[in-house]
C-alpha cells in the first residue's frame, strides 16, 4: 500500500496520523523480526483500523438519533476510546522496542529469579530496568532471656536499594545483572552474568552467579518471601545473600527445575562458632585455589507447589593454610531440603539445612581460635513457616497475611575434641506477624520474634518492614 493510498483510505485525521506513524517507523524498530513477522503485524493493524473506522461511523450517525439512544451511543464511543488507547499503547512498544514476553511465575522460577529480577527475560530485544528496596526497623527487649538487664539501641535500617540492569541482545544472548546499595552507603554486585537460550529447556549461564539454595537466596526480593527479617537459617547456614563467580547449566524438563554450577569456592579465613556467612566471597578478587559445586533439583507438580533439595561441595582452605606441612583443603559439604505451597491465600515453606566441614580441629589451629570460639564440624538448622491471606477470598488486593515461623539452628552442632561449644550458638526463634500488601508490589511486614538458647542470652525483638519491587 503507497503512502497516497493510505492517505485516501482513511477520511479522519486521527487515524490517518496512526496510519503513516505505523507505516513509516515500524520497518526500522521492529529489529530481530523477519519479513513475514512485519508483514502480518501490519495487515492485522491495518485490519483493527478498518473495523474502528467503521465504527466511528456508526457512532457518529447516532447523533441524530433520538435521545433513548443516546446512552447506548455514548457507551460504544467511550468503547472505541478505550480500543484506541490500547492500539496507541501497543505502537509505542513497537516505537520504542519495548516488546513484551510473557514469562509466568513458574517459568521465571526455574531461571532461579525472582518476579522484579525476570524482567529482561521479558524483553524480546533491548534495555531492562527494574529493582526493589526494604528498610527495617528493629526494636529491642531490655532484658535477655535470664532477666539480666541489657540495653540494646533501637535500630532504622534502609537495608538495601537495589537496581536490576539487563540487556537482551537477541532471542539467545541474555545480560541480567544486580547493583545493590546496602546500608544506603554500601555499593556492591549482587549477580552479572550472561546467559545462552540454547532450548527452552537448557540455559548456559556465566559470570558472578546467585548460589542456587534454600528458598530464600535467589528468591528474595521483599514482596517474595514473608517475614520482615530473613531466616537465621539462610543467613549463617545458608549464607544468603551468597553469590560467587562461576558457571554452568539450569533448565527444566516436565515437572523437574534444575541449576548445576561450578563456582570459586568459600574462604575459611571467614567461618566463625556462628556459621559460614563470613565465608562468602561476594566475586571480589575471588580465591580459586579451591572450587566447588552446587546443584540443585526442584520437583513442581503443579504452580504453586514446589519441593526440593540442593548440595554444595568444595574445599575452603584456597592454599592459605598448612599444619604440619600438609595443605588444609577443610572440605566444605552443605546440604538442603525445602518445600513451598502457595494456594488459595494460604502460604506453607520449610526447610532444614546442615553443613559438614573437615580440618576443623587445625583451622581453628592456624586460626588461634580456642574453647567456645571454635568453629562447628556440623551446622544445623531449620524452620517451618505458616501463613493465611484471610482476603484472598474476596480479592487479589489489597492482602493481609497473618504468618508465625518456628525455626531451629545450631551452628556448633558438633566441634572437635578438645573444644567446647557454646550455648549461645543452639538457638530457637518463635515469629508471629502478619503483612500487609496495598498491590501487590508494595508491602508492609511487622512481627515479633522470641529468642531462646542454651546460654539463657536470647533477646527479644519487635520489627517492622517497608518494601517494594518494581
């Protein structure tokens, strides 16, 4: 069709303007998409604009109709209104390169990424933005679990403002990447890394990678998980957030998800009687003397439902400690099991994990760390998480969700003979609380946790959370 037959086609000038915009900018911004793609996208506009056009015409001679029908005219131009606002909608997209995707929950699930950190899959070509924050506020008890009187300060924290950047080069090449302000000072990397579509089933991913692990670890953006405070669990067992620098596969296949990576492995200088967290690298010049691997399996019947387990296995030592002339490899071996049901408002998660190291006797050795302050041979933990959107019933918005978690953890578990280990570190939480979600990206979380332990020092604590993701 030339340009003076378009011109001629249509005799109102709003649908003339649409008609040369579309023709004039689509052939240049349409980019990736063949000549059959471009050419039945333009014959199905082309078709939208002759039926509207039509219906203007209807519309229009409504008006010397009498005054019974004025409502019903009314309502079909307020129709076509509406129509040609999604038509304006979806030119811009196709201006602007800004094609969707449609990925589900599921789909972005088995990627390992939450609903924000999706959005470049999305993308059928170009620039992604998107992101989430949280801040917390944590009020404490003026007296531990024996009575002793202790003073803990009340605590604002803008925990993290964090910005999702990617770029999809094609229907193949994926660039994904989190920068992360912590503490509202602490600028970091969160994860970068470039995937290969190779099948909808087999991915190829490298660069600084999210540890696929617990429930928690990929999947914590705030409006994903409840609690104002992440897990104790998946923050000293499962050292969340845990990223390193590596590479390997992730895909699905029927009801089956799985991530396998080999990645740099963990830094032993920073294990503690408190657990692995300060092990993390973070791809920060990362000693890889010694790797690991970790690989994780998700079994989901059906959305919604998810079971599950992950390992991780691979030496700590990166050639910095030797006992005796021997070469400490302190062999680190982590373990999990987890399980989620969100269905019809109610929400269900558990997990348990444990870690197992070697060498420890001679790590804390080298380490000069003696008695109570040694490291644990075994860690051990768990929680079982219970909560109801008691109006999910009536709508999807807003929700409220009362929520109470019972979690266990032991990060001394066992020591070697010779030490000792401390009270403090067999630890119970109770956590009542409830959120509350005007949308969906928006929400507001508030609880109270008890803290007990074996040394009679567990202090209470009242928080209240703000988050969103966008």
């Amino acid at each position: 069709m030339s340009y003076s037959d378009r011109r001629n086609w249509g005799t109102k000038v709003f649908f003339l303007s649409l008609s040369v915009v579309f023709y004039c900018i689509v052939p240049g911004v349409v980019l990736g998409a063949d000549d059959a793609e471009i050419n039945r996208k333009l014959q199905e506009f082309e078709a939208r604009l002759k039926r509207l056009e039509e219906k203007q015409g209807t519309a229009a001679s409504g008006r010397a109709e009498t005054a019974q029908a004025e409502e019903p005219r009314t309502v079909e131009v307020a129709e076509l209104r509406r129509q040609l606002d999604v038509l304006a909608a979806e030119l811009e997209k196709l201006r602007s390169g800004e094609q969707e995707i449609d990925i589900k929950p599921d789909r972005a699930q088995a990627m390992g990424l939450g609903p924000s950190a999706a959005s470049v899959y999305r993308k059928t070509k170009g620039v992604s933005l998107a992101g989430y924050g949280e801040m917390l506020y944590e009020n404490f008890a003026d007296q531990i679990e024996s009575g002793s009187v202790l003073k803990s300060p009340s605590q604002l924290d803008f925990l993290r403002a964090v910005l999702y950047t990617g770029y999809r080069f094609n229907d193949k090449f994926v660039f994904n990447s989190e920068l992360e302000a912590e503490h509202a000072n602490e600028v970091g990397v969160e994860f970068a890394y470039l995937d290969y579509l190779a099948h909808k089933s087999f991915t190829l991913r490298g660069g600084l990678l999210l540890v696929p692990m617990g429930l928690i670890n990929e999947f914590h953006e705030p409006n994903v998980f409840l609690g104002a405070r992440r897990t104790e669990t998946e923050n000293r067992i499962i050292p969340s957030t845990w990223r390193e620098n590596g590479f390997g596969v992730l895909g699905s296949a029927g009801i089956f998800n799985y991530r396998a990576y080999i990645v740099n492995g963990l830094d032993a200088k920073g294990f503690s009687s408190d657990g692995l967290r300060g092990g993390r690298q973070k791809g920060s010049r990362a000693k890889a003397s010694d790797l690991a691997f970790v690989g994780r399996l998700d079994i989901v019947p059906t959305p919604g439902l998810y079971f599950g387990g992950s390992i991780y296995a691979g030496g700590s030592g990166q050639d910095q400690f030797t006992v005796d002339g021997r070469d400490l490899n302190v062999k680190t071996t982590l373990g999990e099991f987890h399980g989620q049901i969100q269905w019809r408002g109610t929400d269900v998660r558990g997990l348990y994990a444990r870690a197992v190291l070697d060498d420890v006797a001679e790590l804390n050795k080298v380490r000069n760390l003696t008695g109570k302050a040694s490291i644990g041979e075994t860690m051990q933990g768990g929680y079982l998480q219970v909560g109801y959107n008691i109006l999910s019933q009536f709508r999807e918005t807003p929700g409220l969700t009362p929520y109470y978690r019972f979690e266990t953890l032991n990060t001394q578990h066992e020591v070697p003979p010779g030490f000792s280990a401390d009270g403090a570190r067999d630890r119970t939480f109770h956590t009542l609380g409830f959120e509350f979600r005007p949308i969906y990206p928006i929400v507001i979380k508030t609880d109270y946790q008890w803290s007990r332990n074996k040394a009679k020092s567990g202090l209470n604590q009242f928080n209240l959370a703000i988050g969103y993701a966008f």
